[in-house]
C-alpha cells in the first residue's frame, strides 16, 4: 500500500528511479535501511564499467513497483 510509507522513504525510492545506474551509496542512509528491509531497494555494485567497485542503491522488482504507485514526481505523473 502506498500510504504505509514516508514522505521521505517515497523521496528515496523516486531518487532511485532517477538513477537507473546506481544512486550513491551514501544518498538517505538513514532511510534506505528501512526499504532493503522492505524489500524496495538493495545495495549492488554500480553498473558503470567505470565504476565498478563502487556500490549504488537499486530498485528491486517492488521497488519499481511501487514507485509506479507512488509516481516519480514529475509533472504529469
């Protein structure tokens, strides 16, 4: 459900949806636990070449879910 979660936890999950790369690792660390225990994001290496022992916040397949619930944000969504 949507409304079970934060404003600032939808602001994370729309942060990751706008980095389809990899958010940085050190972007809401005070909320991104919360979601992994959700199962909405999760860490992994960042899928750049370039950045490849750097770790990035991704969406998990209910993470994009959910973010479709929720929208990103944009105008029009």
């Amino acid at each position: 459900m949507v409304s079970d979660l934060t404003a600032r936890q939808i602001a994370a999950i729309r942060a990751c949806g706008a980095h389809p790369g990899g958010l940085r690792i050190s972007a809401y660390p005070g909320t991104m636990p919360g979601l992994v225990a959700l199962g909405l994001v999760e860490p992994r290496p960042k899928a750049l070449p370039s950045e490849r022992r750097l770790m990035g916040w991704f969406l998990t397949p209910a993470g994009k879910e959910r973010l479709r619930l929720v929208g990103t944000g944009e105008p029009g969504d």
